[in-house]
C-alpha cells in the first residue's frame, strides 16, 4: 500500500478544541433482553464520538464504524457498555460518548377484552467514559393520555383529552428493566395507550381517563414522585409534553433530581 499522507493527524494552529466530533446517524442490528427473558431484535441509531484536542486538524472517522462493527453483526448491552473504552484507546482521547436509540416493542392487552397487539417505545441508551470513569443513562420514550381536570370542572359535558409523551432518563444504583420504567410512567397518567381497543375497551380507557384528570404538571410531579422513591434509581430527570386538543402549541413540564451529589 503506498505511503498515503494523514491529513487528521497535521496539526491546526487556531488552538480550539472541540468536545464532541465522531459519526452520527448509523443504524444497526441490536438484541435486547427483556424482562421475561426473551430476546427482542431491533435496530439501534447509533451517534459515537470523542474529544480533540486543539492541536490535531481531525479524528479518525473510520475508526468509530470499525469499533462498532468489530462487535459482530448485531450489538448488545454489554457491547455498548464496552465501546466507550475502546474509543479512548483506539482514538487516544480523554472523552468518549456512545448512544443508542431504538423502538422496543411490549405485547399489550386491551383492558376488558385482552385483545393482543404491539405498542412501540422509544429507548436511549448513553454512555459516556472519561479516564476510569463510566457515567450510564437510560432513557424511555413513553406515549400516553392525559385529561384536563379544568376542562372536566367547567364543562357540563366531557373534557379535553389528548396523546402527550414522557421522556424519562435515569441513573441507576442496580440495573433496571426497561419494563419497569415504562410501568412506572403509565401508571402516572390518566390512562396507558394500547394498540388493539374494541369498543368495551374504549369504553373502559375513555371513562378511566376521564376518573383521572392530569395537567401536564401533575404527571411529571407523579413520575418524579415515583422515581424517587425507587430503589434502583438515583437520578433522574423527567420530561412530558401533551399535544394539545383544543390550542396549536404544545404544553410541557421537567423536574430533574436535584440529588446531585449521589448522580
């Protein structure tokens, strides 16, 4: 092969360094176990990346696709747990950064007649290594209904109701089933979603919703609430955003953890 020049490794005299560059946007087979220990198969969009210090013009970027692809044809926690590591070695940083996001699927029965169908989540899984340390987060994606309890006090009949969707991150003392996060923000609004409602099951979400008014302030203060007091989780940051019926805007609310010394 012929002495090729390496362009990255010239230096640049503008002295700035840049905290994150690597390759975004790349979609790969991933394998997650579930809660009930089955396997599910999906496809993970992946962003990796490392720092730079101001001296060098550029990173390798053929070497993030190689880390990634060194791990076969489909990545798993433990590989994306790994990567990070490997990053700082092969690229010679002080910080690297891997993400994954993907559609994690749950059988859901419908409420009274238990008919079956699939509803889709949205997961995140983030790590980020700089030196020995290791910082984890997981994030859900979790759509849902809220009511509006105004709507349902000043109006003589029915309220509004919309789909809205709560995005919870965590960190955790022990690992934690993505189930159990998502279970642990349903149980926070005014009804779940399901994929597959007849009309007994419609029936049963639209009046169970209507028994549980939330304002978009009262599900994240729930979810906070719960995620708190959970044994396994010690930070937390929590996000919902209800599509509004009745406006053209959105309404929206966060609480993150404020027990930053234990995060």
């Amino acid at each position: 092969m012929p002495n090729l020049k390496d362009t990255q490794n010239e230096r640049d005299d503008r002295k700035i360094a840049i905290d994150r560059v690597g390759v975004k946007n790349l979609r790969f087979p991933l394998r997650i176990r579930d809660r009930d220990q089955s396997q599910q198969h999906t496809v993970a969009t992946v962003t990796m990346a490392v720092d730079l210090p101001h001296q060098y013009k550029g990173t390798h970027m053929s070497r993030f696709v190689e880390i990634l692809h060194a791990h076969g044809r489909e990545l798993t926690v433990a590989s994306i747990a790994a990567m990070p590591k490997e990053l700082l070695a092969r690229l010679n940083a002080r910080k690297a950064h891997v993400e994954m996001r993907f559609p994690y699927f749950r059988a859901k029965r419908a409420p009274i007649t238990k008919a079956e169908g699939l509803l889709d989540y949205g997961v995140i899984f983030e790590v980020n290594a700089e030196g020995e340390e290791i910082d984890y987060v997981v994030t859900v994606e979790v759509p849902v209904t809220t009511l509006c309890p105004c709507s349902k006090a000043i109006s003589e009949r029915g309220a509004h109701n919309q789909r809205g969707v709560v995005t919870l991150s965590v960190r955790f003392r022990q690992p934690i089933w993505i189930e159990d996060l998502i279970e642990l923000v349903e149980a926070s609004a005014s009804s779940q979603l399901y994929s597959v409602l007849k009309r007994p099951d419609e029936k049963y979400v639209t009046e169970a919703a209507y028994d549980n008014p939330v304002f978009v302030e009262d599900l994240v203060r729930s979810v906070a609430q719960k995620a708190s007091s959970h044994k396994k989780i010690r930070w937390f940051r929590v996000e919902a955003e209800n599509f509004e019926s009745i406006h053209n805007h959105n309404a929206w609310a966060v609480i993150e953890s404020t027990n930053k010394a234990e995060a």
